[in-house]
C-alpha cells in the first residue's frame, strides 16, 4: 500500500502546480524529518506567482523548531507582508504573533 507521501506525488504528476498538494507534500515531508525537502516547496510555495501564505507559517515554524531563528523571523515578515496584501488578517495576525514569540 502506498503511504500518504507517495500518493501526494502521484496526484503531483498530473497537475504539479497544485498548491494545495505541494503544501501537502511538505507537510508530509516534515513529518518524515526531510526537513530540505520540506522547507524547498515551501519556498517554491512561497514564490509562486500567488504565493500560498500557510507555506509562510509553517516555513517560520519549522524553521523554529530547526532552531534556524534568524531565517524563521524573515520569513514571518515576509508571510505578514504576503497575508495582508491578500487580505489575509488572520494569516497576518499568527504570523505577527509566532514573530514575536522568536524574541
């Protein structure tokens, strides 16, 4: 039986520019502790030409837990930039939040 991560890429070969799978993918990939991996399709996630905002939260909480500091709080102001041009106030607020918990 194929496990979730497995399905996740097969689903990814017939429309690999779907966010919500990428987001999926790298959550699964976290999860599997392939923190690179993870952390790259969040930043393809994040450059998408509508960059996808929950890959700003969870990129800055992994990058958290990675003790990778510095990089969380730049891509929390950037996920806050991100949210609030998209009219996002709640993405904006938790990322506002977990920013001020780094210091």
């Amino acid at each position: 039986m194929a496990s979730r991560r497995e399905k996740l890429e097969a689903m990814l070969v017939d429309d690999p520019l779907d966010q919500t799978l990428r987001y999926m993918l790298a959550m699964e990939l976290e999860k599997e502790a392939k923190h690179n991996r993870s952390l790259e399709l969040l930043q393809q996630l994040m450059s998408d030409e509508s960059p996808y905002v929950p890959a700003f939260l969870m990129a800055g909480q992994q990058l958290a837990r990675l003790q990778r500091s510095d990089e969380a709080a730049d891509v929390y102001r950037s996920g806050i930039q991100q949210a609030q041009e998209q009219g996002d106030d709640h993405a904006a607020g938790e990322m506002s939040q977990f920013l001020a918990e780094l210091n």
